[in-house]
C-alpha cells in the first residue's frame, strides 16, 4: 500500500518560529535531529504532521500553523536538519 505524501511542521516553541518541510512520505529522517535538540536542553523543538487539508499541502499547513500560534514562518530545513542516509 503506498504512502501518501504528507508535510512535518518543525516548531521552535523557544523562539517562535516554525518551518514546514516536505512533502513526504517518510518522516524518520526527521526523527532524531529533533529529538537531538529537544536533549540538549537549550532548545523546546517539536514536529508533528497536521491534520485535514493542511496534512498535504505546505500553504495550507504554514498559514493554518501561524495563524494558530502567531509564530514566524522560516525557511525548510533551517531549524533542524534532516538525517541523510
């Protein structure tokens, strides 16, 4: 069964931004770069894929997440990096 491709919004709690990556359709690579900042203690870094339109498509997704939260809208990839294999 294949996989839908999905967007990850990356959001830095600390400072109030937020990044939309994708779309994908695996979201491992993500994984522990976040996971790697949340342990360093000096950053509150989540991700998670939104529900409803916004799940597959980046506009929607950005302006559902800002308009939400009033966080900033930074380029993909610029608060964590994803993991190449």
């Amino acid at each position: 069964m294949a996989i839908e491709p999905f967007v990850l919004i990356v959001a830095d709690h600390g400072n109030r931004i937020f990044s939309v990556e994708g779309p994908m359709v695996n979201d491992n690579p993500w994984s522990k770069p976040v996971v790697d900042a949340k342990e360093g203690g000096t950053r509150d870094i989540r991700c998670f894929v939104p529900g409803g339109p916004a799940r597959h498509d980046v506009d929607i997704a950005a302006r559902e997440y800002q308009r939400e939260y009033d966080y900033t809208r930074v380029d993909p990839g610029s608060i964590v990096r994803r993991t190449l294999w």
